[in-house]
C-alpha cells in the first residue's frame, strides 16, 4: 500500500511539473530507434535530446538551431525555406519534386514507397513521424 501512494505521488508530481511524456519510436523489427516527446523532444534510444519540433513547425537540431520546417498544409522546407517535401494528409509522403518516398499508416506503420514497413511511430503526430523518417 505504501509503494502505490508512493507512486501515485510521484504520477501526480509529474502532471504538476508539466513533465511530457515520450512515444517510443521503433524500426520495422520493434527496435527502439527514439523517442518523441509530447512537447516536441527528439531523442535517441538512449534517452540523449538530438532534436526539437516546435508547435510552430519549426524542426531544430539539438543545439536548437533551426534545420527545417513544417508547414500547416504539409510542406516540408529545410532551413532556407526550400520545399523538400510533402506531407499529405491521407499518409503519403512526397519529396520535393511530388515523388512519393513512403507512406505512414493511421495506425504509426511507417512504410517505404515499395510499401515494406521500415518503422513504427504509434501516437506520434503524423508530420513528426514523417520529418524523423523521410527528411
């Protein structure tokens, strides 16, 4: 009893403090390959930040220095505002040139163009799931 109010204090302290929580990201054999945090951390299987994703679109490296951006209707620019990419709603990713380069299931399936499952981002926002893979 004593161990579940322990644990039940420490739940409570972290919804206090705003800490986010991390969706697991895997590769096509359920490996952790990262974990993508609900305020938009990127970091690596071991824990260690290697990116940031900003409500605004913005993608930034870990030194927060901007490498990209993410556009409300699902443009992809890299840091000069080039478009390098597409995001469609329906899943399907698109290079800069309208070349689709693989697909995101509604279900965090994360495929290659060829349709061969390369990953896994259940609970990850699509456009987050699709800059970590394709761009």
């Amino acid at each position: 009893m004593k161990r579940i109010i322990v644990i039940l204090l420490f739940m409570a302290g972290l919804l206090l403090c705003g800490s986010a929580y991390a969706q697991r990201v895997t590769n096509g054999n359920y490996q952790t390959v990262a974990h993508i945090k609900s305020d938009g951390t990127i970091q690596d299987a071991s824990y260690r930040t290697i990116g940031h994703i900003k409500s605004d679109g913005t993608v930034q490296d870990d030194s927060y220095r901007t490498v990209g951006h993410i556009k409300s209707d699902g443009t992809v620019q890299n840091s000069n505002y080039s478009t390098i990419g597409h995001v469609k709603k329906d899943g399907t990713i698109q290079d800069g040139n309208y070349r689709t380069i693989g697909h995101i299931k509604d279900d965090g399936t994360v495929m290659d163009s060829n349709y061969r499952t390369i990953g896994h981002a259940p609970g990850i926002p699509l456009f987050w799931a699709a800059w970590y893979f394709f761009f």
